[in-house]
C-alpha cells in the first residue's frame, strides 16, 4: 500500500542522511507527520499523540516509535520491516508523571545511540516543550542540536510523481474554487457553503479522491475581509459585500492552495477595483521571471518594483513553497518570497504566490500556485486571476 516505490523513500532518506553527516549529526528524530510520512510512507491521524521516527547514520532503515494502537498503521502504510516498528504501552497516552519519551530514550539507549548528538525539530507543532525536557532528562550523554526543517528542505525539490500529486491536486483545487463560487450567494449561510467546499475537497475528481487539506476553508465576508485567516458562522451572504477565499485542492496530503476574491454585487467599491489591477499586474510581473537560478528574494523584488507606482503596500511575504503537509499548516517553513531569501529556485520546487492585500474596511486576494520548469514555471490550476462578480 505504498504510496511511492520504495527506491523513492530509499532516495529521501538518504539526501535526509547527507544533510545530517553536513551538520553533525549522529541521529534525527523527526516528530512532524510530514516528514515522518515523507520518509517512511507512515500515514494516519496519530499527530494528537507523541511518535516519531528516528534516522541514524548506523542504519540503513529508520524506525518508527508510537502508540501501540497505532503500530499496525506503520506496518500496513510504511516501508518499514517489522523491527524497526516500535509500539509503546497506552498507559504513557496523557499520563502526568511518565512519558512517550522515556520509552523513546530507553530506545535510543538499546540502539547504542546514547551518546551521539541527536538532531530534534526543535520548533515543530507535534515536539512539545516537555518531550525535550523528558528526552535530555533522560539522556545526559547525548549531545541535542537543532534539526528543525532539514527534511522539509529535502521535500522542496519534488520527484517527478510528487509533482503528479501536486498536478492531481491542482485539478481538485479547480473544483473546490467553482463549488465555492456557486455556492456562495447573497442570503446563503456562510456554514453551507463551508459545508459544500469540504465535500469538493474530500471527493476529488472522478478519476482521484480528495483529502482533507491542513487548513480548514478560509473565509473572510463583509467586515472579516479587513484580516486573513478566519473561518465561517451561520451569518448569511449580504449584497454589496466581499467574500476572501483561502482553499487548497489536496491529493493524498500533496496540497495546491488557491485563493479568490467574490464581491456579490455589478459594482464594487472602487478601492477593491483599484486593488485588484495593482494586485493582479504585480503578480504577473513576480511570475513571469520565476524559472531556475533565481532567488527567492528575486520574485519579491520584482513584485514591489511592477506595484511601486501605485499606493499598495504589502509588507507579509509574497508567497511560500508548498507540498505535503498535514494539520495545521500546508506550508513547507523553508522557501519564503521575501526580501532576505537567498534560496536559489531549483526545478519541480513548488511555489504558493498569494499576495492578500488588507485595508481597514475591505480586503483583496488572488494567487497562483506553480512548479519550476527547466525554463520557467508551469501553473498547477487553471483558473481565472481575476475579481469574481456575482
């Protein structure tokens, strides 16, 4: 039931073990269930307990470590044989004096590990404060560096089937978009529109299932397009009123956001319309330099100086990569488009440009998510970059 062949996870882990012989590293114990995914295929909602899985340079396979419930997970799902597979008692799930992580240290000490230096994704949502304070505890003679990010950026540059997903999930990332449209009508509640997003996101295409995506369906009406990030009510759609969109289309957790502006109305306030050119030019502008070998910082660059005759101003990134995630975020926390990143841009990295414009009493939104080219960028979705009137 693997989801890539296994000469593919075999490939990542050992880039993934490179980068660790780069930076002095003995062992990396990976806790974010992308990464863990990534390397070993291990897919399941398990992210609410401790687990992780562990690379060592003395190893050829990595192990994974996790509630015994969830053990027959790992080995339906993973790449893993069945030593590397271990399952720690139920009675450590939420319990205030032990730990997960002292089962975990009692590992790495079995593993002759015990005195290496062990990487930790130190600023991770799944490596709680305490699973540190535990593991050092535990493990006086281990040397603890910072392995924060070093698989996600193994992740930016996709294989060729990875960039299939992406494609796949740009198709239902389309209709996602179109079912957000249609249903989104003056006097409609917002929650059924919610409601109808969701089922296009989990039903896919015909020829591919959907999948729940790390962020649930962002939207921002009336006087919630003012900011980002907020979610539906029972309120209902007004006339001469704005809706923001913040989606994704997500193919087997490969995601591919995309974002819209609805005004529900002929006649929008001329701010929005304004916003909407200024925005739209600057964002063709960014893209049309993305290809190989220039940096990230580049594409931001270019959109200030095609946007510097008018009165916008953004001052958030521009956009950042994208790929597989899980809850809560589908960001990869390596590329960011902004002033600083001197990220050279690799072919089949995968870019999110989103560039949200939010004033004090209206918001703007539009994006576009790619994949480098040899020679440039390809768009994952088609759909139209403009201010939709309904």
């Amino acid at each position: 039931m693997l989801t890539f062949p296994r000469e593919e996870y075999r490939a990542r882990i050992a880039k993934t073990k490179q980068l660790m012989q780069e930076r002095g590293m003995d062992c990396l114990l990976i806790s974010q269930q992308a990464n863990m995914n990534y390397l070993t295929g291990y897919d399941g909602w398990s992210f609410y307990v401790h687990q992780c899985v562990i690379v060592s340079l003395d190893q050829e396979q990595p192990i994974w470590i996790g509630r015994g419930m969830d053990a027959n997970g790992a080995r339906i799902l993973s790449t893993l044989d069945e030593d590397n597979i271990y399952e720690y008692p139920d009675h450590l799930v939420h319990n205030t004096v032990e730990h997960p992580m002292h089962y975990v240290a009692g590992i790495i000490e079995e593993k002759g590990w015990g005195n290496k230096t062990l990487g930790v994704e130190m600023d991770q949502f799944y490596f709680t404060h305490r699973a540190y304070l535990e593991l050092e505890a535990k493990l006086p003679n281990i040397r603890f560096v910072d392995g924060n990010t070093l698989v996600n950026w193994v992740r930016s540059v996709k294989s060729d089937r990875e960039i299939e997903f992406m494609k796949i999930a740009g198709e239902i990332a389309e209709n996602v978009m179109q079912t957000a449209v249609d249903s989104i009508n003056v006097g409609a509640r917002e929650c059924d529109a919610a409601a109808e997003i969701a089922r296009a996101q989990y039903r896919g295409t015909a020829e591919h299932a959907g999948d729940y995506p790390a962020i649930v369906p962002l939207m921002m009406a009336g006087e919630k397009t003012k900011t980002p990030h907020l979610t539906w009510t029972e309120k209902k759609f007004a006339a001469d009123e704005a809706v923001l969109l913040e989606l994704s289309g997500v193919y087997r957790h490969y995601h591919t956001p995309i974002a819209r502006t609805i005004f529900l109305g002929q006649n929008p306030p001329p701010i929005m319309t304004e916003t909407a050119a200024v925005v739209t030019e600057g964002l063709a502008a960014a893209l049309e330099i993305i290809k190989p070998g220039i940096r990230a910082e580049d594409v931001e660059a270019r959109w200030r100086e095609a946007i510097a005759h008018s009165s916008v101003v953004k001052e958030s990134r521009l956009g950042y990569s994208i790929g597989i995630n899980y809850p809560p975020d589908w960001g990869e926390q390596t590329i960011s488009l902004r002033p600083g990143d001197k990220t050279l841009i690799e072919p089949n990295m995968c870019l999110h440009l989103i560039p949200g414009i939010w004033y004090d009493n209206v918001g703007f939104e539009i994006d576009a998510s790619v994949v480098v080219t040899e020679n440039g960028y390809e768009h994952l979705f088609d759909y139209p970059i403009d201010l939709v009137l309904k």
